[in-house]
C-alpha cells in the first residue's frame, strides 16, 4: 500500500516518510481510540481518493468542518494528500462567520464529522452553489442526498481507494492552507500558507528539537483548535518525528493537566492564557510533570512568573516561549526558558521573544523603516522563507504589510508589534501592540471588527471595543461604548453580536455614552474609556 510514497513533495510528505518507517508505531490518539501510521494513511486515503473523483475542478479547496474527532485529522490529511487547499473550519462559530470563509476561500467540499452534522441543514440552507460533503463517520448517508439532492454526499462506502492510487505530489508555491483571522472590517481576514512555507516551518522544527532528542518515542499534546496556525506544530511536527499526535476529548479538557499525566505526554504547546488556567490550585505543583521534555508556550505575551511555573512543574522539559505571526507561518523566534538568568532578561515581567529561527531575517525599524539604533524600541519585521505571499484575495492590504526594503533582500512583514533592538548577544523584548488588535486565550482579535458589528447591530454611527480587564498577555475580554440612547437594550444587542461574532469576541458588557471623550488630537479617547472601567472597578 505504501509504496511509492515516499518521493512525493508537499506538507503530507513528512507525514508519509513516517508511514513507511514506523508504519506500526502510534500516530494519533483520540479519547479511547488509536490509529497506527498505517491505518491513519489508509483512512486519509480513502478521503483523498474521494475527493478527487467527486471533485470537477482540482485542486480545490476543502474545508474540514469537525472538532476532536479521528475525521479532522484523516480529513486534514486526506485534503492534502489529495492536491487540495485545506481550510479549517470551527463548527461553534456562527454560521454566517463560517459561511463568509466558505465564500472567501472558494471552498468546493467540506469533511463533516458525526458531532457536526445537526449544523449541516443550516450551513446548507445559505449555500448558493453545489458542495460536496465527505462524512467518514457514515456508512449510509442516502437521507442527507435525499434530503438535499443539489449536493454530493460520501459516506464511508464511497471512500474507497483505487487500485495503484498514490498520494499527489504538488509544487512549492501551490496552496497548502488557508487560516483566517479576525479582519478590522468586519469579514475574516485569510493567510494564504504555500507548500514551501510550511514545509520550511517544520524543517525549522526537526532542526531545533533533534537536537533534543525528540522521536517516535513521543507524545504530542493537540491542544489547540485546528483553525488556530499553532496546530501546524502539533500535527505536522509530530508527525514528522514519527511521534503519537494526542487529541483530548472534550471531557479530557476538562481537566488537561490529569490527561498530561494520564497519557504520558512528553510534548506540550498552549497558550500563556491556557497556562494561567491550568495553574490554578495545585495545577502546576513542582515536579508534577516528569516525562514531559518540551514545553512551548505560544500566541501571546508570556510572564516569567508561568514560565517558572512551569520549569518547576516540569524539571526534565525544556521550556520555550515562541514568537511567529500567522503571516510567517507558526514560528519566527524562540527564546529557551534559563532559571539562572532568564528573569532577568524579562522587561515588565514578560518573557523576551527571543532570537530568529534558522532562515528567518529579524528587523526592528521607525515608522520611515529605517533600523533602529540598539537598545531602542520599534516595529518588528519578519523576512524569510516561512513569509507567505500574503492576505487571501486582499492585494491592498496585502501591499501594506508584505514591503521590500532598500538593500535587503526579500519581502518584510510588518508585525505591528512593539519590540526592543537588542544588544549583541541579548534576546528581542516584546513591548506590545503598536495598532489596536488584542489577544484573547492566544486567539488574535482585532477590535475595529468588533466595532463594526456593534455599529451594524445597533444602527449607530459611533462604537469603541476595548481589551478588557487587562492580563499579562492581552485581555481576558472585550467591552463596548456605543454613542446611543440610555434605553437601548443591551441584552437584545448582546444576542445580534452572537449571531455574528465567536463568543471570544462578543462584549461582556456594552456602555451606552452621549458622547465619547475626545483627546487633544480631535481623536476618541481610548485611554480614557479605559480609566472608566478601571474606575469603576475599584
């Protein structure tokens, strides 16, 4: 069944070189269920075949439309095995969210797991043209094409992979994935990752931890959500080590730190905010994790006080704070936690960014772009292989943000992050946002959408979102000023925004002003909205 495999270029390709060297080992762990290499190939086979005889026009995008199940990972799989874009999806978010990435990414298939079927009639009824739904956790599915015959529907029976069927090679710049993230307009705003920039991301990742050791010995922890790009980490890495990828049920993260243990993890990647959580009580109580051997925190800001937390929870684990915008592909910087001395490299308690991965091109700049003098504050910048081309059918904003510079090669991002140059042989210090988007649980927020719902769901001319209260690493929650009358209902407007916005992003509460406060520039006063609540909180 595996022969062949190994020659083909694209993401799958890692993946697939450890099919044919540990083809019985542990590749994915999900609740009580456990795929070896093999079966995990042959299962994404069976979807990749699939899609490619249902689909007329390839390669295509295909969403994958499922959460904590075996049909997510052989569903990812499967999609590039097949030559196809994936595309996450989040069944909690509203459906219009979904169905604006749907439209956006011209998405012409999506894999829908048993847990995600009862949203199919809703998804289906805002649908315009013909869609194909590969359902691997159905043997039958003749009510779904009885009941919607405008659509093609794959059961497990139609999975079935032809005689000498191979997984597709593609080429570098072809699309790998599409990510959305929060947009300041009101829509999700898509990253377009290539081939070579992912396959760059987990090169850069072999790189680092061989050196450590990693192996098919190890566990990975699957902790985040597929529609976040740190994912890319758990899954591909994992599985280019020939390591066990473990997914935890919804049950299982109730309480993650019991299923670290339970299950022998050895590898963790969370978010700061995620960490803040699992620490409470006795959570992180020192030496409790023994076999864990890395520890990655990512997303966002991370204080020295978790990652010593952590370092002490974990004694045998090295423990890394990672720095990377979706725009440049998971990972553009690390900084390795050192109990001797990293607390003194901390600026405001914060962990430093640390230093460029391997490839990867750091520049700190002005606002002219020209480099900073050591030792002084401005924007980051990102060049390197990981930089993908840009913002999904966006080419304005794409320009704004993806430069080239005088007498440097490449093409720059802008971050738009606040960092300090440092000196010769010292770590980059994160000094914070320089525009208005915020972090919430690691989740990159930007507040002009927020805005902009409030705006349309209120018929008003005016409304400001803030972070709110403040964390080390962002917020832990949005609230809302609307210039509107006194007796607007709150709680009617409260329950539009959820129709609309991820629960992340809805206001916890939303204040009704006369008129904003405005500063000496003419320009609303942000900082004095958030005084208000800091006021009113005392």
């Amino acid at each position: 069944m595996t022969k062949g495999i190994g020659d083909v270029y694209g993401l799958h390709s890692f993946f697939l070189r450890s099919v044919r060297a540990y083809a019985d080992r542990p590749a994915l762990e999900v609740g009580a269920r456990q795929l070896n290499y093999a079966d995990l190939y042959a299962e994404a086979s069976g979807i990749a075949a699939g899609l490619q005889g249902a689909l007329a026009a390839q390669p295509a995008a295909v969403g994958v439309f499922a959460h904590r199940s075996v049909p997510v990972y052989i569903g990812i799989l499967g999609t590039l095995m097949s030559g196809c874009a994936l595309v996450p999806l989040n069944p909690g978010f509203p459906v219009q969210r979904t169905m604006q990435m749907v439209e956006q990414a011209g998405i012409s298939a999506i894999v829908v797991d048993a847990a995600s079927e009862p949203l199919l009639a809703s998804l289906i009824a805002e649908l315009s043209r013909k869609m194909v739904f590969v359902m691997p956790d159905r043997e039958d599915i003749s009510a779904f094409a009885a009941q919607w015959p405008q659509h093609v529907f794959l059961g497990r029976q139609q999975l079935v992979i032809p005689e000498g069927w191979k997984p597709v090679s593609v080429s570098p710049d072809s699309l790998a994935c599409v990510f959305f993230t929060s947009g300041s307009t009101g829509i999700p705003k898509g990253v377009g990752v290539l081939h070579r920039n992912v396959i760059r991301f987990v090169e850069m990742s072999l790189e680092r931890y061989r050196e450590i050791g990693l192996g098919p010995e190890d566990r990975f922890s699957q902790f985040y959500d597929i529609t976040f790009d740190s994912s890319m980490f758990d899954l591909y890495v994992s599985w280019a080590f020939g390591a066990c990828l473990c997914c935890p049920t919804t049950i299982d993260w109730v309480n993650p730190n019991k299923y670290i243990v339970s299950k022998g993890l050895t590898v963790i990647d969370i978010v700061p905010s995620t960490g803040h959580n699992m620490d409470r009580g006795t959570g992180w109580r020192p030496g409790r994790f023994e076999n864990l051997r890395l520890c990655r925190f990512g997303g966002e800001a991370l204080s020295a006080g978790l990652a010593a937390k952590l370092a002490a929870a974990a004694p045998n684990a090295i423990v890394e704070n990672v720095y990377g915008p979706t725009e440049c592909t998971v990972d553009a910087a690390y900084y390795r936690w050192d109990s001797a001395k990293s607390a003194g490299e901390c600026e405001h308690g914060i962990v430093p960014i640390g230093y460029a991965g391997n490839q990867v091109d750091l520049l700190v700049v002005h606002d002219d772009l020209t480099e900073v003098e050591l030792g002084d504050a401005g924007e980051l910048l990102i060049a390197g292989p990981q930089v993908t081309p840009g913002y999904w059918r966006n080419p304005e904003r794409t320009e704004a943000a993806f430069i080239r510079l005088p007498k440097r090669e490449g093409v720059f991002y802008r971050t738009g992050d606040l960092v300090r140059r440092p000196e010769a042989g010292k770590p980059i210090v994160y000094l914070g946002r320089m525009d208005q988007q915020i972090k919430i649980s690691g989740v990159r927020i930007e507040l002009g959408e927020i805005e902009q719902a409030m705006r349309d769901a209120a018929n008003a001319e005016l409304s400001v979102a803030v972070g709110w209260p403040i964390t080390d690493s962002g917020a832990a929650g949005v609230v809302g000023f609307l210039v509107a009358s006194a007796d607007t209902d709150v709680a009617a407007l409260r329950e539009v925004l959820k129709q609309r916005l991820p629960g992340v992003m809805v206001p916890r509460e939303i204040h009704c002003l006369e008129a904003f406060p405005i500063n000496v520039n003419g320009k609303i006063d942000r900082k004095a909205l958030l005084a208000s609540l800091e006021d009113a909180g005392k």
